[in-house]
C-alpha cells in the first residue's frame, strides 16, 4: 500500500516525493486541527462531570441535592479525625509499604 501511494506521488526524485508528503501530512493535521477537533468537543463529554459525596447524581433520592446540604458528608469528628487531619501523607506520593 505505501509502495502505490509513493508512485502516485507528483514530482520525480526523492526530494520531491518528500515534501510532497510533508506539505500533504501538514494539511490533514491543521485540516483536523482547525475544522474537525472544534466541530467534535462540543460531541465529547469532557465537560459533562457530576462529583458527589456518596456517588449519587445531586438531586435524584440518595445523592446529596442542592435543597439539602450536608446530607451524605460524614462528620470528621465521628471519624477519629481532627477537622484538618489527613488520614495519608501530602509529603510523598509514595504510599507506606503494609
């Protein structure tokens, strides 16, 4: 396949065959760049993100709603920890060998 699409190539010689391939390779990357990336985002669900505390979608019963805050936050106090105790270190990535 590579082989017939170097023969269709215009111009002789290897130079010529060269950059025709760059110049065709720099206009399918901006032709993708500038027309069909823009025209696929709004498609994609990179924006499309729902966080909640216990999992839930916020509003459907079981997730924490914006009516009622707090509902599915575990108090700190309950945990054994103090109200800025981390329960990992922030110092390393590394987590501690078991």
């Amino acid at each position: 396949m590579y082989a017939w699409i170097w023969r269709k190539l215009p111009f002789d010689g290897v130079v010529g065959k060269l950059l025709t391939s760059l110049v065709l390779i720099t206009g399918i990357l901006a032709l993708f760049w500038f027309i069909v990336f823009p025209w696929a985002e709004p498609l994609l669900p990179f924006d499309d993100v729902q966080v909640t505390q216990d999992g839930g979608v916020p509003g459907a019963p079981g997730g924490a709603g914006v009516d009622d805050p707090g509902v599915g936050t575990p108090d700190p106090r309950e945990s054994g920890l103090g109200d800025h105790d981390l329960p990992y270190s922030t110092a390393t990535d590394n987590p501690l060998p078991r």
